[in-house]
C-alpha cells in the first residue's frame, strides 16, 4: 500500500515573505472586483437613463468642426 504524501492532507507552510505577497494579492483583487462591480453599476445607471429619455426628442448632433489639412512646407536651402 503506497503511502500519502505529506501535502496531501496539509498546506505546506508558507514564508513571511509568501504571506505578505498573498496579502498584498487579495487586496488589489479586491479593489479591482470593487471598481469593476461600480463601473457596472454606473454604466447600467447611465444606459437606463439613456432609455428612459423621450424617443422624439433627437439625439445630439456633433459639430463638424472641420480641419484644414496642412500642406507640407519646403525646404529652405542653406546656402554656404
């Protein structure tokens, strides 16, 4: 009969260093689920105030604002 390995049953032990890592992990995870579940909140906010508008009233146009293009300017010759 083979014999279970010791990590079978246990953890192995983690080190100072190892802890403080696992530490500092969870906590951006944490962050970063807790501003993505507020950015959803908020995008699903903003998208049913967007729905909830009149449907006659039109959107709003964007100004064209038209660039000029610019032509490429000539080389001055430097005399010598």
């Amino acid at each position: 009969m083979k014999r279970p390995s010791e990590t079978a049953f246990f953890k192995p032990k983690l080190s100072q260093s190892e802890k403080r890592v696992d530490a500092t992990t969870l906590a951006a995870r944490a962050i970063v689920e807790e501003e993505a579940s507020s950015r959803d909140a908020k995008t699903a906010r903003l998208r049913a105030a967007r729905l909830a508008q009149a449907p006659d009233e039109p959107a709003p146009e964007k100004a064209a604002a038209g660039k000029k293009k610019k032509t490429p300017r000539k080389s001055r010759a430097t005399g010598g």
